[in-house]
C-alpha cells in the first residue's frame, strides 16, 4: 500500500511539472511574460540548436501559444482582394508537424478593413483553458474550439469599425472572456460567456480621447478582495467589474492612443503604458480606487524610453521594459528609479519574456538578445534567425518557441 501511494504521489508530481511549463495565454501562465521553465537556450542561429522550423500558411502575427504539448496560432488565408480565410493551427511541439488546421470565419475584403504593415487578420493571441481554444479575431469574430480542432461556438454580432486591423488578445476571467473592441469611434469593452459565446455584457468606453483606436489586452487582477478587468484604452485606463462590466476606477492620460502593451500588477502596482503620440509608463495604486484616481492614485510616472508596443516585464524588486526603437530599459519598480539604460539596436514590437534570470528581447529583425536580470546590465548572446518577427515568444521546458513571418521554430 506504502509503495502504491507512492506511486500516486510520484505521478502527480510528474503531472504538476509536465504542465509548469504550459505557456496557455498571451505572455504566459499569468500573462506576464515570466516563465518557471528550465534549461532555456540561450545560444541559437538559423541553423544552430533548432529541432525543427515548421512554414505557417498565411499571415499572422498571433503568439505562439503550448499546453499539453500542443503548440497553438492563428492565421489569415486568402487574396488580397478576394475572400480571407482565418484560420486556427495545432502543432505537435515535439516534431513540428500540423495537427489540424481549421477555418473559423471567412470575411468577405470589404468586411476585414485596411490593415497596418505591423498588424494584420491575426495578431490576437488565442487562450488554451481546460478542453476549449479561444480565438478571436477583432471586429471579424471570436470562437470557441476543442482541442481536436472543431469548432464549438462563433460570435460575430459585436462589430465595430476597425482600425489598422486586430490587435489585443482577450482575457479569461470566472466565466467569461473579456476583449476590448477599440474601433474608428464608439470604443467598447465586452465580455462573452465562455461556454455558450452569448454577450454577457458591453460597455461603452467613457473617453475624450480624439483617435479611439487601442489594441490592448486586458490583464485580470484581485485587490481589495474584488476581481477587476483592466483594460487600457485611448484616453485612459479602466478597471471594469467582470460581472457586469461596471467601470470601478480610471486613470486619464490625455490624449494617448492606439495603446498597446498589456498591463502588468506586481508590488501592489498597475504598470501601464499611456501609447501614442508620446508613451508615458504609470505605476498605479488600484488600492481603495474608486471612480476618477487621475490626481490620487499615480505612485510614479516615466517617459524616456516608455514602451509604445512591448510590455513590460517585473522581474523581482525590478522592472524592465524597451522602448520600440531598441532602447532596453531597467528601473526600481516601487519607484521608477533608473539603474540602466542600453541600446540593443533595431526595433521592438515583441514583448520581452523572462526565464532562469534571463530576458529574451526579440526584436523586429529577428535577433533575439538575452541579458542577465540584474541592476547591472550584463548581455549573455545575441542570436539571428533571419526573419522578420512581432510575436512574442512561448518559453518551454528546454526550448524556446518563435513566430517569424513565415515560420514557427522550436530552439533547444
């Protein structure tokens, strides 16, 4: 009996470390960027350390996704002036090959909208939850698959003017899925029921902001005992009740827009970018805040070298964060403090992920460096793949996952 137990024992401890290293979300377990995994490369070229380089049909520039060994991504299909099929893919993470690869919606060209060089049909990151892959795809559609690749539910009744195409991914929260819908004009957040895809709810976005385009993805958080959604916007960033949709605080930023590096709560603190024209990095108290905490509630505020499409990373007492022109970033992240500066060339639209001290920043090229996390900067390699890149990476037990414009790759 001792022995079988045992046994059980040593099973679910294998089963809890199999799924440590799920990368479910965009950015990760919590949606944050850090991962648990180990033995990360740190070392790779085009052709060094690669186990295998899968080609991706389409476009796209959704996040690779894993659990359970199964690599998750969107894709668009289709001419540019005919019919685009959006797709959802499946690939095995151990050898690289399509599972399945389903079509989710088919808009006609005239519904899918113009399109930004840096975004597309298929930028939102699908979420991997239980036995159910949800994909969303802007103003075209959201959906609901199992993981063998049918689809369970479409909901396509809440459209909206786009602007330079699908940007921010959605967010599980309880029973719902919650996604911004941050179009041409009348700004909106809605939230859908996980099982059946039924509007639970939508809020209209309460903004002065004159361009009211953002593609941010909401991150879920608990303060003062009460989940809240929080989703920047232009103009400002909200808290929203996940029940119902009811805005429980805001900070105002004027007139930023098209804001899109998702939220991070650690230290008690929100870490938000404010977006166009001019970034601006706040540290906000969510603490007690009710209704307009603009004037009350900012610990601290930074503008050189803000993000306007990366997200930030904390890292410990730290927080680290790179500009979209290359400008890497550290600071003390209860009070915005600079230990360092440093330029590592080319441009960022990925955001940086974090595994055994180590930060992965991937820029548009294709070159990933790796710096050590420490108040002293120290670069550990700087590694090419040669291919145009704006997903962020999925981080596994000894391997790392990366989108480029025409393929998926697994280092290790």
């Amino acid at each position: 009996m001792a022995s079988r137990m045992l046994l059980v024992v040593v099973l679910l401890v294998v089963g809890v470390a199999a799924r440590a290293a799920d990368w479910p979300q965009f950015r990760g377990p919590n949606g944050d960027g850090v991962s648990t995994a180990k033995n990360v490369p740190v070392h790779w070229s085009a052709t060094e350390h690669i186990a295998w380089k899968q080609a991706i049909p389409g476009t796209g520039w959704s996040s690779p996704v894993l659990v359970g060994g199964k690599l998750y991504l969107t894709t668009a299909v289709g001419e540019k002036d005919g019919p685009t099929s959006l797709r959802a893919i499946c690939i095995d993470a151990k050898d690289g090959h399509i599972v399945w690869n389903t079509e989710v919606f088919q808009p006609d060209a005239k519904a899918t909208g113009e399109k930004h060089a840096k975004n597309g049909l298929a930028s939102p990151t699908p979420i991997v939850d239980g036995d159910r892959e949800y994909v969303h795809f802007g103003h075209m559609g959201t959906a609901a698959l199992d993981l063998n690749g049918k689809v369970v539910w479409r909901q396509t009744s809440l459209a909206y003017p786009p602007k330079h195409g699908a940007g921010g991914s959605p967010q599980l929260i309880g029973e719902v899925l919650v996604f911004s819908c941050d179009g041409e004009a009348k700004p909106f957040i809605a939230a859908l029921d996980r099982q059946t895809g039924d509007v639970r709810w939508k809020v209209e976005r309460q903004t002065k902001a004159t361009k009211t385009f953002s593609f941010c993805t909401p991150a879920a958080i608990e303060v003062d005992g009460q989940q809240q959604v929080i989703s920047p916007g232009s103009g400002l960033v909200g808290a929203y009740d996940p029940r119902d949709g009811r805005e429980i605080w805001r900070v105002r930023y004027g007139e930023g827009y098209s804001v899109v590096p998702r939220p991070v709560f650690a230290h008690g603190l929100l870490y938000v970018a404010s977006g166009f024209d001019k970034a601006v990095l706040y540290a906000i108290r969510p603490q007690k805040a009710q209704g307009d905490v603009t004037e009350t509630n900012v610990a601290w505020s930074l503008e050189k070298g803000a993000p306007l499409t990366p997200s930030v990373l904390v890292v410990g007492d730290e927080l680290y964060f790179i500009s979209d022109i290359g400008v890497a970033n550290c600071v003390d992240a209860k009070t915005g403090k600079v230990h360092w500066t440093k330029r590592l060339g080319g441009n960022y639209s990925a955001s940086p992920v974090l595994a055994e001290g180590r930060i992965y920043f991937l820029s548009e090229e294709g070159v990933t460096t790796v710096v050590r996390a420490s108040k002293e900067f120290e670069s550990l390699s700087t590694n090419e793949l040669g291919e145009r890149s704006l997903a962020s990476p999925a981080v596994d037990d000894g391997a790392i996952y990366l989108r480029t414009e025409s393929n998926l790759w697994r280092i290790e």
